[in-house]
C-alpha cells in the first residue's frame, strides 16, 4: 500500500492542469462569441443607421423639391395679382374718365342768365336729362349744391373733399333722387382714394337702398372691381354673376363679364 500513494499524487496535479486548459478553452470560446454579439449587434445599428441616412437624404431632396414648387406658386400668384391690379386700375381709371364726364352739370340748366326776362309763369321748361340734373331736386337748391360741389371736386382730383360734399348730401338727403348718384361717385372718391373699404361700403348703401336705380348695374360692377382689389375672387365673382343676371344687357354687364373671365 506504500508503495501505491506516490502514484496517486502524481495524477491529481496532471488533472488539475487539464482541467485549468479545459476552462481557459472554454472563456477563449465564450469570449469570441461575445466579440461576434457585439460585432452583430453594431453591424446591425451600422446598417440601421444607413438606412435612415438614406430616408434623411430622400426627406431632404423631397423637401428641396416642394420649397422649389412652393416659390413657383408663390411667384405666380404674385404675378397674376399683379396683372389683375393693372387690369383693374386701366378699369378704374376710365370708369373715373366717364364718371368724371357724367359728373358735369348738363348744359342748359341755367337757362335764365342775369339780365333776361322771365319766361311766362305758364310755361315749363324741362332740364335736360342727365345724372346731374335730375327730374326732382331738393327743395331751396341748397342740397344740389353740395352735389354739384361734390361733382366739381371729383373732376378736379380732389377726391377727399368730394367724399366730404357727397357725405352731406346723403346724409341731409338720403331720399332724393341723387342720393343713388351721391354714392356711386362717393364710392369711386373712396376707390381713387385707394380706401377700399370705404369705397365698397358705398357702392353696397347704393344697392341695398336703391334697388330699381338705374346706378345700381354700375354699382355693382364698381364693387366687383373693389372687392378683387381686396384679393376677395369669391365675393367679387358672386358680384358680377349678380350683375350679369340682374343686367344682362347693360355696359356695366358686359364689361363684368370681361372681368369675370379675368377673375376665373
């Protein structure tokens, strides 16, 4: 039995050793398997990561693209505001030519210079028919002056004081047979004023409050023409299709359709 103890002991470290290259095999074999984890996991985030670089790169093309479009539309519309502007000016400018005209007192009412002699009391001599001097005037004369005024102010340019004599007039002779007249000049002031607000406000008193007048078909083609000005297309062809179906044969009709064409 003695002589059998060595031998043992001699086999135990032997097995210790194999043990101890057992275990470092097996960390060597788990610590690769954690490399190729990790390796796997940042290939993954490395492929992920590109394919956003790509969606971030289409997003960003698709965005250069649309600000592009959008400057195109912008810039059209800008330009087509523009043209309807010009257009709407040339519009104004001879509307104000021939309200101007129309503004002036007709020939003929002074048919009594100083110095003459009174015709008959039995005779009746009729003014000559015009805007400007119509079948009935306020009593006293004092309300046609205003009007006149307002007419005169209008031809001369003086577009504030005209708004402030045709204001009087409406408001001391709301009922007259001018009244109508008073407003459609008292818009085109406000509208050569550039106050639009204003000018259409006047132009709509005039439609409401006269709806036989025979300014009305005028009226509302000037208020088209201000509510485009205003940028508002919508009301302003509701307006003109008003017109052209209330009117259809008036100038004022066919020049809406002129601008309605314009405005589609």
């Amino acid at each position: 039995m003695a002589l059998c103890l060595p031998q043992v002991e001699a086999a135990e470290p032997a097995r210790v050793d194999a043990a101890g290259v057992e275990a470092s095999r097996m960390r060597d074999r788990l610590d690769r398997l954690e490399a190729q984890l990790q390796n796997q996991g940042l290939l993954g985030l490395l492929a992920r990561l590109e394919e956003n670089k790509s969606d971030i790169a289409r997003l960003r093309g698709a965005l250069e693209e649309f600000s592009h479009q959008l400057k195109l539309v912008e810039q059209r519309q800008k330009d087509y505001y523009q043209d309807l502007d010009q257009r709407l000016k040339a519009l104004d400018a001879r509307q104000g030519t021939l309200a101007a005209q129309l503004a002036k007192p007709a020939e003929g009412l002074n048919l009594q210079p100083a110095g003459t002699i009174k015709p008959p009391a039995q005779a009746v001599i009729a003014p000559v028919a015009s805007e400007a001097a119509p079948a009935q005037t306020p009593a006293g004369g004092e309300g046609m002056a205003f009007y006149e005024k307002g007419s005169t102010l209008f031809k001369r340019g003086k577009y504030s004081e005209a708004v402030t004599a045709f204001e009087q007039y409406v408001k001391d002779y709301p009922d007259s047979d001018l009244a109508a007249n008073a407003l459609y000049w008292l818009g085109l002031s406000y509208l050569a004023m550039e106050d639009f607000k204003q000018a259409a406000e006047a132009q709509q008193r005039l439609i409401k409050n006269f709806p036989k007048h025979d300014k009305r078909a005028d009226a509302m083609l000037s208020l088209a023409r201000v509510q485009a000005r205003l940028k508002q297309n919508v009301l302003a062809r509701e307006t003109l299709d008003q017109l052209i179906a209330q009117y259809p044969k008036s100038k004022a009709a066919g020049t809406g359709r002129k601008l309605r064409a314009i405005l589609d």
